[in-house]
C-alpha cells in the first residue's frame, strides 16, 4: 500500500509541475547555463519531496569536488531510484540518457526536453551515433549529463562491466567526467520485491578526470578506471 501511495503522491507532484513547465519553456535558451539553474529547481524540489516520502535518508560527500562547468556524470546504476537521488542532490543541472519509452510520459518527457535528455532506442544500433552526438550537443550548450555505462540496473551492490561507448559524450566534448558512487537505492525498491521501504542512501562524488588527464586513454581504459573508482568507494563503505 505504501508504494502505491509514493506513486500516486509522485503524479500528482508532477501534475502539479505543469505552471511551472510552462514558465521554464519561456525562459530564452541562451545561455542555456542559466535557463538550466532555473528550470531544475522544480525536478529537484520533486525528487526530494518523493524521497522524504520513502522515509529514507540522504547523505552526500564530495559536491565540493564538482567542476564548475559541464561535465559528465559517470555513475553505477543500482535502482529506479537512482535518478531522483541524483536530480534531488547533485546540485547542478543535469541531463539523462533515456529509453526512448520515456517519451510516451506526459509531462515527465517535457521536463527531460527542456533539461535537454537524450533520448536512445535500444532496439536500433544505428540510433546510438545519433544519441552521442546530441549528448555531445548538450555538454557544448551547457548542460551536464548523466551516463551510467553498465547499460542496465546492476544486483545489489554488484557493479556490472562498464561499457565504454557512452563515455565517447564526454571525450569528444572535451569536459571534466566525474565519477559518482550510489549506494542504499536497491534496498529501498528492488530489494524489497519491488515494493517501497526506507534506506540508507549514499551519494559519492569522487575527484574529476580532466582531459588532460585521460586524453591518452584508450576508451576502455577509462571505462576500467571510472569502475574501479566506484567500485572502491562502494567496498570503502562496506567494510
């Protein structure tokens, strides 16, 4: 019965998000920088207040570290939940990579849109050139991305193998990738036979990666990096 009431209480926070996707759609979209500031108030304020729902708490370490301009996000992938954490505590403007299915959402697609997503149908190969290059659109405009390359929810704790083609949006954008380490959102839905309860949830941002700093990396190179740290701030945690 709870999971049903964090749903419904959720659609009807989105529903009541609609005056204000109106407004952000008037707010000129040069710079995009400050369009976003503006806009993400709204998911943000959403994502917390469905959180607070779950009676679960939130810590996060290491916002300090967050490079002052675009970047991406590059963050292992335990939940449903991961997203809100991330909209309701990063702290900065953010973009997603999306199943195409979103699309069909009233509402929540208009929202992703105007935080300028990036939309794949994974059913498509060909799809995916298109998907980087509008990444590498939204990182030059000024928005920053979210990617999390094991391409599916992992089990648990476990951190499935990153794949190294989604990290192509920040390499040929030429941004700072931060990695960030989620822990806690499995407990709170997939764990519990999909059905609400409340967690200890943990959001790690560790140091950025400069370009200079993986512009001799091979792709797969930085993949195995970035898992690495995430995957050592995860054990860290677990001791």
């Amino acid at each position: 019965m709870k999971t049903v009431f964090i749903y419904l209480y959720a659609f009807i926070l989105v529903l009541g998000s609609l005056p204000k996707l109106r407004q952000a759609k008037k707010i000129p979209s040069e710079p995009y920088a400050e369009k976003a500031k503006q806009i993400f108030k709204t998911p943000t304020q959403i994502s917390k207040k469905v959180i607070a729902k779950t009676k679960s708490s939130v810590t996060v370490t290491g916002l300090e570290r967050i490079p002052d301009q675009p970047v991406l996000f590059v963050a292992n992938h335990q939940g449903i939940f991961d997203i809100l954490v991330l909209l309701g505590f990063l702290e900065k403007p953010v973009g997603f990579i999306a199943k195409t299915e979103i699309m069909k959402i009233p509402i929540i697609n208009k929202w992703m849109t105007e935080l300028k997503c990036v939309f794949i149908d994974r059913s498509n190969r060909r799809a995916a050139i298109k998907v980087i290059d509008d990444g590498i659109a939204s990182l030059k405009a000024g928005q920053s991305m979210v990617i999390f390359p094991e391409g599916t929810r992992g089990e648990g704790r476990k951190i499935e193998p990153f794949k190294s083609g989604s990290l192509r949006l920040g390499t040929r954008a030429g941004v700072p990738i931060v990695p960030v380490a989620i822990d806690g959102t499995y407990q709170l839905y997939e764990k519990n036979n999909k059905k609400v309860q409340p967690s200890k949830l943990t959001l790690t941002i560790a140091e950025p990666i400069y370009p200079e700093q993986y512009q001799e990396l091979k792709h797969n190179q930085l993949a195995d990096k970035l898992q690495q740290i995430i995957t050592e701030i995860l054990n860290d945690k677990n001791k």
